[in-house]
C-alpha cells in the first residue's frame, strides 16, 4: 500500500476548521472537501501550509486521521506589527483600482516588484486604512482532518 512521502501526489478529503477558544463557542468550518469532490495536491509543493503537508507524511492510502494544532502551529503566531495603519493615499495607490472595501474584506495589494500580498481590512476611515497582514488563521488553533484516497 502506497504511502505519502515528500514529493507524492495524493488525492484526499480534507478539512480544516478553528476550535473553540478563539472567542467562539463552537468549531467552525474554514474549508472541506468532505461532502464534494476530493483535492490532489503534491506534497511539499506548497499547495497546503507546511505544518498541514508534514501531518500527512507516512499516511497510507485509506487512512483517516485528525490533527489538533495549538494556537499558532498551523500558520504562525500572530505579529502585532502586521497590522498597520496605511494613509488612505497609500491604500488607494497600491489596493485594485475601483473595488470598494468594507471591514472584514480581504484586499489585495500590489508590491512594487509586481509580486501580490493581502491582508484583511479592519478600519476604513477618510484619511486612514488598518489592514492586518497576518495570516487570517495565525494564532488559532486549528484542527485538520483527513481521509487519504490514493497517493502516486
């Protein structure tokens, strides 16, 4: 029976949701592919966050397996100095043309060397922006479960 390694391509239904403890009383859902259809995805590609890829090392097809993460071992602790307040002339300069954004909206911005980044918008005021730049999942405790269905 096949088993995944770093560089296989696995075919598998995951899920991914935050636990309690983030202010809300119940797990909730950020992605599953448990009542659709099922990702491939190679591992080590970078297609899931590295805590999340090395979870699914040495798992044989046909496994199921659920992971508990501790706040901030999924996608990072949270850096207060990611979130930051940007002059609404920046924000304009550098979020797409013509959107309009509210709190809570993911905005994406254009570097300089053409490359994108986000970042979740917190304040909108005339004159100023705060955007949060942390990974909207830094911080949270997480757990991730899985059904492996093949690995080539």
């Amino acid at each position: 029976m096949a088993v995944v390694e770093l560089g296989s391509h696995v075919t598998l239904h995951y899920r991914l949701a935050v636990l309690p403890g983030d202010g809300a009383a119940d797990e909730r859902d950020v992605v599953s592919t448990f009542d659709g259809h099922a990702a491939t995805l190679q591992v080590g590609a970078g297609q899931l966050a590295t805590p999340l890829e090395q979870r699914l090392l040495g798992l044989a097809e046909g496994t199921q397996a659920q992971f508990d993460l501790a706040p901030g071992e999924g996608y990072g602790e949270r850096n207060p100095a990611l979130v930051q307040t940007l002059s609404r002339a920046v924000f304009d300069a550098n979020a797409e043309p013509g959107e309009s954004y509210a709190p809570g909206d993911i905005v994406q911005f254009r570097a300089p060397d053409g490359q994108g980044f986000s970042g979740v918008l917190k304040m909108h005021g005339d004159s100023q922006v705060v955007v949060d730049f942390n990974h909207p999942l830094a911080g949270l405790p997480l757990r991730f479960a899985v059904r492996v269905i093949g690995v080539l």
